[in-house]
C-alpha cells in the first residue's frame, strides 16, 4: 500500500491491529478503543510467588453469576485461587438482616466463617422511600475500600469480585502502591454486569464466565451434600420492599 494515501494506511493498520489483538472476540469490546497500552482483557496472569488477596462484593457477584445462570461453589474458588499463588486472605462481603429469626444467606455466611474465609457484614437499615414503602438498604462498599487499603501493603495482587463502578478510585488509588489488581465481573449477560470505567481501570479483567467450569456447583452425590457449601441466596444487603 505504498501509494495509498495516509489514512488508508492508516485504518488498514488499525484493523490489523485489532485482528492481532481481539482475534474472533470483537463482539466483547466496546466501539470506543481501549486505554492506550492497555492489555487488561485477557486469562488470569499470576505469578508463583504473589502474595494474592481476594475481596469479594457477595451481592454484586452473586447478581452477576446468576445473570450467567449458574451457582459458584465457594470451596473451588477458594482452592483456584489459592493455587495460583500465596493466597494470604479471601473477604467475603454481605449485609445481612438481624432483627429475624432466620435469613436465607445465614447458612451461608456460617459455612464461609468456617471454611477458609474473612466475612465482613453488618445490619441492614430500614427506611421508607418517597411512596412510602419500607425499604432494606446495606451498602457494603466502605468496608471493602478500606480492608483494600490496609491490606494493599501485604500484597501483590488484589481481586476484585465486582462489576461496581464506584470501585474504581479504589483500584487506581492501589495501583499508585505497586499492586496489581484484578477485577471479576461479566460482559456476556444482558446488560453487562461490570462498569465499563471500572473494567478499563483494572490490570486484568477476569471475565466470569470463563471460570464457570472451574468454580461453578456440580450437584453433589449423597454423601458430600453435608460439605458442600450452602447456595448463595439474593444477599439481604440488596435494595429490597419489606
């Protein structure tokens, strides 16, 4: 294309470009080009000897699996993770409702407490909106900001378990410590799961659809449904009517 004109060439090596980068998998990016020198779209990048810290938004993620039509069994992720470096800790997010006999996500926050994970709830609170209905309302994203920060000193990679975009001043903020960090959410449900500015912060997007196989519940026989971890309710910390 020796004699084509400047922006011929030009497109024509924007297109290979792409080609060379994104091959059959245009459909998942958006129109607008990515961050110059980002490579963040892509498999989980961990190294040996990483010190790894897991931090997982319950309500966000388990919005976002349930868009994909699948349970996660919260063991395999646990021992995914833990495999691909040293994992020092896995926080695991949800308000929950304290003034009942029984919620749906107990069970659930009991077998986590036990097998491996740091939970970190509080109550919900209760108001009444304009119309006047009662409303529960818990909103977790200061307890996780926080525990990023503190614990950003004693590690080399944080995962993000959620698509929300009010996390991505927190990832930068983390990135300026020398952390990686990756963030798991979906583009693949209707609509996407994960913030677009938050997606384009991250080191690594993780799409959560291609951990399904490694971390989704398979039905246990008889004599391993007493270890299997609960199934994970729609979390109490969720906007709900009373």
């Amino acid at each position: 294309m020796t004699g084509a004109p400047k922006c011929l060439r030009w497109c024509s090596a924007a297109i290979n470009y792409q080609d060379m980068f994104y091959p059959g998998n245009r459909h998942e990016f958006p129109a607008r080009a990515p961050r110059v020198g980002s490579t963040n779209q892509g498999p989980m990048v961990f190294y040996p000897q990483e010190r790894i810290g897991l931090f997982i938004d319950g309500s966000n993620l388990y919005a976002a699996a349930r868009a994909l039509a699948f349970d996660i069994d919260y063991k395999r992720l646990l021992e995914l993770f833990a495999s691909k470096g040293q994992l020092i800790r896995a926080f695991y997010y949800t308000a929950v409702v304290e003034d009942q006999e029984y919620t749906p996500i107990r069970p659930l926050v009991d077998w986590l407490d036990y097998n491996g994970y740091t939970m970190v709830t509080k109550p919900t609170k209760e108001f009444t909106d304009s119309s006047g209905r009662r409303k529960i309302k818990g909103n977790m994203d200061i307890e996780l900001a926080i525990d990023v920060m503190e614990m950003a000193p004693h590690l080399n990679h944080v995962v993000l378990f959620s698509g929300d975009g009010d996390f991505r001043r927190l990832v930068e903020a983390v990135q300026r410590k020398g952390v990686r960090v990756s963030v798991v959410s979906t583009i693949r449900s209707q609509p996407p799961m994960v913030a677009d500015e938050l997606r384009r912060q991250a080191d690594i997007f993780i799409e959560l659809q291609d951990l399904q196989p490694l971390i989704c519940r398979i039905l246990p026989s008889r004599d391993d449904r007493q270890a299997a971890p609960p199934l994970a309710p729609p979390s109490d910390g969720a906007l709900q009517d009373v």
